[in-house]
C-alpha cells in the first residue's frame, strides 16, 4: 500500500492528524483515520471505515490496514 515504509513525519506531514492514536508494547505507535464520518460526528456511522497504520519503534509504518469496525 502506499504508506508502507512511511516515517511517522511523513504520514502526519501528508494525512495530518489521527483521529486516534495508541501506544502499544515495544514502542509500537498505531494511527486511526476515519474514512467514514465518526460515530459522534452528525451523520456518523456506528462502524466507520478507517485507515489503521501501525509504526514501528524506529517510527517507520510496517502495516496499513483499512478496517470497519
């Protein structure tokens, strides 16, 4: 995909901030992108589609997903 092997300042340069971000074990960092609008937006959906990007500790993108929750 496309932000495969993007640095983190990469992926915030080109898709701004994440809706939501987590840290995980090992320094891992995931960034969430609603595709879909928000389910507390107006109009949200209860399950958006979202862009998920998981960063290494080296902050390098090393999976990008698209899930619907």
């Amino acid at each position: 995909t496309a932000f495969l092997g993007f640095s983190l300042i990469d992926v915030l340069a080109t898709l701004g901030i994440p809706d939501r971000h987590d840290l995980a074990p090992r320094s891992q960092k995931f960034f969430e992108y609603y595709i879909d609008p928000a389910p507390d937006c107006p109009n949200g959906t209860e399950e958006p589609f979202t862009l998920l990007i998981r960063f290494s500790a080296l902050d390098r993108s090393t999976e990008v997903s698209f899930q619907n929750y």
